[in-house]
C-alpha cells in the first residue's frame, strides 16, 4: 500500500494504482473522457489533467501511478486551467444541438461543461463537419459530435473481440468508422451506446422517442438467455422505451447483450393478443376472461371424461417463469396427468432418468475467467450466452487454452488452441477418442463398457492435444452447449463429455436452451421427475407430439419455431380435440390449431423469477402494467385452478408461489455429475447429406423473433441452406443458387450459400426461422437437388 494525499486527504491505496482509481475510491471526483474502469487506459482526451507536487506540469491523472509520499491535488490553480483549456478545445468543432440531441440529460460532455467550460466561445472559424455512417439498424451515428475518446475503439478490441471500429487521419481529420464501410455486426455492439460520453452514437431504435428524465426505472433480469443478465427497463407512460445493463459483477458486469438490449422492440409487434379469444364452430369471438376460463376448463373435462386424463399434455416455454411453471406442473399433477415437458427443442431424451439436478453451469460466471482450458463441446457460446462468451474470451487472454468440438466451424470472438469440427453424429466419435487419450494419459481404469466402446477408436493429433491440455490444466470445464442439447445423440455426447471431464479432473458445465431451464428442472415441469426430484411417469415433448394427444395447454409456445420438429408438432396440435394457448401473440397458425387463446404479459409485465445456470433464483417485478387485457400467466393459472376446483390456489402474490416452490425443490445441487451409462454404440455417418439445424441467436423466443431490429442483423439467419465448396462441386451448385431440399419426402425450395465452416457432406438448414417449419426434423438426412 502506498500512502498519498488528494487534496490534503490522506489515503492509503494500493501499490501502482492509478490516480484517477486512488480519487475514485475516496469519492474525489475528477472530470475524465476517454477513461473506464473496464478499459485499457488511452490518456488521449486530457480531462483529467491533476497537479502533483514537484512536478512541472499537470499530468494525466488516469495514465499516472501512485507512488508512496505523492502529493496530488485536483482542484489548484494549475489543476483547474489544464482543465478548463481541455474543455475549451474539446468545444470547438462540437456542434450546438442539445436540443435535438439523444444524449441529451445523460451526456458527460454536458455535465463536465458545466463545471469546467466558458460561457462564451473564442472560436470563429470553421467548424469540423463529419458526414454520418450507416453501421446498421442498432447504432445511430451523429461522427460530428465525436470527442475521439476511442471507447468505442477499446471495447471493440478488449471486450466484444472484433475490432469493428477504428481510427483513421490525425489531428481534425481523424475519423472513427468502419473498415470499408461495413455495418457493425458483433452481438455485443450495443454497448458503445451506453460507453459514448456524448451523443455521437446513440441507440437506432430509442432515437427521438424521449428523454431520460421523462423515464421510469426498473430494475429486472434478461429472459433470452441461461445466466439472466441484470437489466434495467426505461418506461414512459406505461411503456417500454429501452433497456439498459444493471451493473451486476458476478454476472454480467456492466454489458448486455444485443438480443437483451433491443429485443424489448418485439413487446410492440403488431401480433399482441390483447383479449381473451375462443372459436366456437369455426368463427373466432373476443371475450371476457371469466368466460374464457370457464370454456377452456370445459373443453379440457369434455376430454378427460371422453379419453381420460393421461390424453392432456402441456408444453411450457423454457423461458417461462418458476411462478408459471410451477403452476402449470401442479395443476396438470392435480388433474392427474404427467404429460407435462418444458425440452421442446431436445430430441434425444433417453438419459433422462439419470440426468443431474438441473442443468448447471457447475461453477459461478466470474470462475470461467480463471479456468486454464475450456473445452467447447456442441457450442456457439458467442452467439448462444454472449454473456457468458467475453467471460471465456477472458480467460483465453489470460492464457487459458480454449478447444471446441463443433458440427460448425463457428467464428469466436477468443482464440481456438485446438477444434475439431465434424458432422453431428462424428461428434460422439471424436469425443470417445478425446476420452480414450485421457485414458492413457492418466491410466486410469475403464469404466464398465468403455473398453469395447472404444476399441476401434484411433485418436489423431488434434484429439491427443485436446486431452493433454484438459489433463494439465490446474482447472479446467468442459462445456456442453445449447446446439449439443439439441442433437439427436444427446446422450452419449453428455455421457462422454462428462466421462472426459471426470478423467482430466474438470468441472462439467451445460449452457442450456431457454433462459429458465433450470427453473424448469427445479419445479418439475418434466414428465419424469415432480418438484423436489420425486420420480414420475409421463410422455416427453417428442413422444407427445409423435404419438398425438387429445388436448393440448400451450405455455408461450409456438410449436412451428420451438420444437424439434416442427411439422410432427403442428400435426400434433391440429389433430388435437383441444388446444388451449397461453400467449403474449397471436398468429393465424395459431388460430388454425387453437381453441382457446388466452393473452399472457411477457417478462416486462409480470413479477416472476428465473433460476439462472450458476443456480441463482432472481427475481423482478413487473416494468409496466399488462397491455389490454393481458393478464401475468401465474395469475391465470392460479384462478384456472380455482375453477377446476383444486387445493392450494390461493396464492396473493407471485412470492407466495415463488417461496413455495422454492421450498419443495429443496436442496440444490450444481455438481452435473451423471451415473456413468455407456454409449450403446459409436454413431456411424449419414449416407446421405446430413442437416445441421443450427438455432440461431435471434430465433429463440416469440419476443426476440419480434423484434424488427434484430431481425435487420446480419446474424438474423433466414431459411437457406449453407454448404462448403466441396459438397457445392459435388452437386454442381453456385453460391446463390435455388436448390430443393428434400427431407422425407417433403420438398422446399431455397437459397444456398457457400461456406467454409461447414464439415463434409454436411448443410447447415437454421430452425426457428420462417420458411422451414415444414420439415420434420433439426437433424436428419437431406437430399438437394438443382431441378425445381
């Protein structure tokens, strides 16, 4: 510790620590630009020029090292005209539109002006002009306001990763922009919104629609997601205007993804069901809620009384909230049935009686930074849990070897030591050759199984290098991601990958679908397991859909974009006697299948609580008043259980449920271990094309599918099919082509792309988007064909 002044303030602070950090801590405020506590110190802007004694001139507080005996003094004589002179010059090219400017209220160059700039300019000559740039439908550029603290510059390259910003020219022609005029495309990038101090970049969606002091606050948690991102939503007369980051460290620091930013644009699409709606014949009627209720509670005993109760099923949107799935497990308990499942998208449940707990991260978010080897196993972790991505990139700059075994070769924003990039079913091959490395490496008996399982397994170099990174590793994770969850071979790529982190000593975490997975473990809404991890017996989400149900409840689900496979689904729903539909939206699909429509608040209109992957249970209350006659689910699975006339629904508030959940789930455990089950056999390659169903970042919920900026992205993938040259070649195709995809038997027609990152043999055709529900299956052979 060094002991120093500020201003005749005697403090003790640590060793090396800059000045501006020493004035911080002991609440000294000192007036700075270009200076964050999350960024690389760049000492360009001069506003936080300070005095120290002994020293001839002022120096730059935020680039000057504490030093034991200093003397510092932020507000003399010398002090004050340093920075009154930075302020004068950093006024002279900025343009005089406050009034019409976004930052308006919340900028820094305001509020420092205020302190330490001249009522009367001194400067006549020409103003700098700087012409706008179009860097896409997120960030709004006013350049002329530029200040060129480089923040914008500095998160790029330290935090998102992916220098999309820069500098170009000296003096009054540097400019920051884009290299060769390309939009900024990183799902992070809506961060320099808040790290601009002026109004240079401003939110594209928020500008011109109000002013920060007209804004309520509320403080809530992220809901695309598994590690609920800490976010404060911005209202205005009962609506949400913008979203902004909660600084929350163990979390998500002070970023916020895109898909968390902007996603709160799809709460004013157009498809909001307002009202209660029922069909009667064929003819949709609004109606009033008691009405409604009472005709779903009909609907669902005509069909208990004609087929029994082991006929309803209900599927619950992994992103639903603990008070709602609770409720919807313990109604659908009460009346009997077990058919309840929140795993839409999964297609392999086969380990599911043995599954962990919940699937967790095993370890909390800041731990990943510390971690000396990751390995990626079925993960697009950047796009997936951007949150949970610049934790990894972290720890891959402090040194940490990061490895990946993927369908695709993803684009990372960290550096990849080792990849192996396979089709799906190779995939459970190469990590049976990872597990058969570590095996020797660290002579460790086979368990039961293992020995012929592997017995024709040969590990290749980058397999070898793979298991000797993770066996050296003082601590090391090996993440099972949320493309992995949605595989066909599910199962032996979790029993493997937990038998490779057992052999290497690493810790097994999942990063699931939904940004409520966990919760939904925890509460029960599994066909296996009750709340508090009692064994059950119903049909999962896939046997439900394959062998067809009589009735149908929908938690904010819409089976064409958030199952598995989407054609069997909407089968399903359609053949089904009756349907009843929680949701925020409604689409003509739905009216075809639905009998009941029943409006429920998304996140931003409810109180609820969402289990997160480190196993927090964070809770947030309701930012405005449900629109219309939109109610919170919790509260219409509450009365519905009222009507049907079932013990322990008399719930006052969210908590009340909440607690009581909570309670039942009883202790939790965040190990991932799993009994070792193994494999029957090794995958053996399609013959045929095989169909990567890659779920992209703006496709995982009927919000974030809403939102038309996102949607404007370049990650928002659209129906297509993207394959590599050589698989191009094979069937004469070129890039931009129309080519028929044909899987069992169904036909569609679509555009292809050329690609590298896609494996032999293999196209990557996205699920969730518009244009491909009519197929049956994520991951299948395909056939593609140049003839219409």
């Amino acid at each position: 510790m060094a002991n120093i002044e500020i201003n005749g303030k005697p403090l003790q602070v640590a060793d090396g620590a800059m000045v501006i950090e020493a004035a911080d801590s002991a609440g000294i405020t000192i007036p700075r630009f270009c200076y964050h506590k999350k960024l690389s110190v760049a000492a360009n802007c001069r506003m936080c020029l300070v005095e120290i004694e002994k020293v001839a001139k002022p120096v730059p507080a935020c680039a000057t090292p504490v030093t034991d005996g200093m003397k510092i003094f932020t507000k003399s004589t010398m002090a004050l005209e340093a920075q009154q002179s930075v302020m004068e010059f950093l006024l002279i090219n900025h343009p005089l539109d406050c009034p019409i400017c976004d930052q308006g209220g919340e900028c820094e160059l305001q509020d420092i002006a205020v302190g330490f700039g001249q009522d009367v300019s001194r400067y006549h000559e020409q103003k700098r002009v700087v012409a706008d740039k179009d860097i896409g439908p997120l960030i709004a550029t006013e350049m002329t306001r530029c200040i060129h603290c480089t923040r914008c510059v500095r998160f790029g390259q330290e935090i998102a990763g992916i220098m999309e910003l820069g500098a170009t020219g000296r003096g009054d022609n540097m400019r920051i922009g884009t290299y060769v005029e390309r939009t900024v495309a990183s799902e992070m990038s809506g961060n320099v919104i808040d790290l601009c101090p002026v109004g240079a970049l401003t939110s594209k969606p928020y500008r011109y629609t109000g002013r920060p002091w007209e804004n309520d606050q509320t403080k809530s948690i992220a809901s695309h997601d598994c590690l609920g991102s800490n976010i404060q939503i911005e209202t205005r007369r009962n609506q949400v205007m913008r979203v902004l980051p909660e600084d929350n460290e163990s979390i998500n620091e002070m970023w916020l993804s895109d898909r968390d930013r902007f996603s709160y644009l799809g709460l004013k699409h157009e498809d909001r069901l307002q009202s209660p709606m029922i069909k009667q014949g064929n003819v949709w009627k609004k109606t009033d809620w008691q009405t409604a209720l009472n005709y779903a509670f009909e609907g669902l005993k005509t069909v208990i009384n004609k087929d029994g109760v082991e006929n309803i099923g209900a599927l619950v949107s992994p992103s639903a909230t603990v008070e709602e799935m609770y409720l919807t497990q313990k109604i659908m308990r009460a009346i009997g049935s077990n058919n309840i499942d929140h795993r839409l998208r999964q297609a392999d449940f086969s380990d599911q009686d043995i599954a962990p707990q919940f699937p967790a991260l095993g370890q909390s978010l800041t731990d990943l930074e510390n971690n000396d080897a990751v390995l990626l196993v079925g993960s697009w972790i950047r796009k997936d849990q951007p949150i949970a991505a610049h934790r990894i990139r972290m720890a891959s700059l402090n040194g940490a070897k990061i490895m990946a075994v993927n369908p695709v070769d993803y684009d990372f924003n960290f550096a990849i030591e080792e990849k192996v990039i396979t089709s799906p079913a190779e995939m459970v091959n190469s990590l049976a050759a990872i597990t058969k490395a570590l095996l020797s490496l660290t002579g460790s008996s086979a368990a039961e199984g293992l020995d012929a399982l592997l017995s024709n397994i040969k590990a290749n170099d980058a397999h070898l290098e793979i298991a000797k990174h993770l066996h050296s590793a003082e601590k090391a994770t090996v993440i099972l991601g949320t493309q992995a969850m949605l595989q066909p071979q599910l199962a032996d790529l979790r029993a493997l990958s937990n038998m490779i982190a057992e052999l290497s000593g690493a810790t097994m975490s999942t990063l699931s679908d939904g940004a409520n997975a966990a919760g939904a473990y925890l509460t029960g809404v599994l066909p296996n397991r009750l709340c508090g991890g009692e064994s059950s017996n119903g049909k999962t989400a896939n046997e439900m859909f394959t062998n067809g149900m009589n009735a149908f409840v929908l938690l904010d689900v819409e089976p064409e974009f958030d199952t598995a496979s989407p054609s069997t689904a909407m089968k399903a729903v359609n053949d089904a006697d009756f349907v009843i539909s929680m949701t925020p939206y409604v689409t003509e699909e739905m009216k075809a299948y639905a009998d009941v429509l029943l409006p429920i608040s998304p996140s931003s209109e409810t109180s609820g609580t969402y289990v997160n992957a480190e196993g927090a249970w964070q809770s947030f209350a309701g930012a405005v008043t449900p629109l219309a006659e939109t109610r919170p689910a919790w509260k219409v699975l509450r009365v519905l259980g009222n009507i049907f006339e079932l013990e322990g629904f008399d719930y006052i508030t969210s908590e009340d449920v909440r607690d009581e959940a909570k309670q039942q789930a009883g202790t939790m455990d965040s190990s991932n271990k799993m009994q070792w089950r193994c494999p029957k056999a090794l995958a053996k390659d399609a013959e045929n094309i095989q169909r990567i169903g890659v779920l992209p970042i703006y496709a995982v919920d009927s919000v974030v599918r809403r939102s038309d900026a996102l949607q404007q992205t370049d990650d928002a993938l659209s129906a297509c099919v993207i394959i590599n040259a050589e698989l191009a070649k094979q069937n004469n195709i070129q890039d931009e082509d129309n080519v028929v995809v044909i899987q069992n038997k169904t036909k569609l027609k679509l555009r292809v792309y050329i690609e590298d990152s896609i494996p032999d043999n293999c196209a990557v055709i996205p699920q969730g988007v518009q244009g491909v529900e009519v197929f049956d299956s994520a991951y299948s052979e395909i056939t593609l064909s140049t003839k219409s």
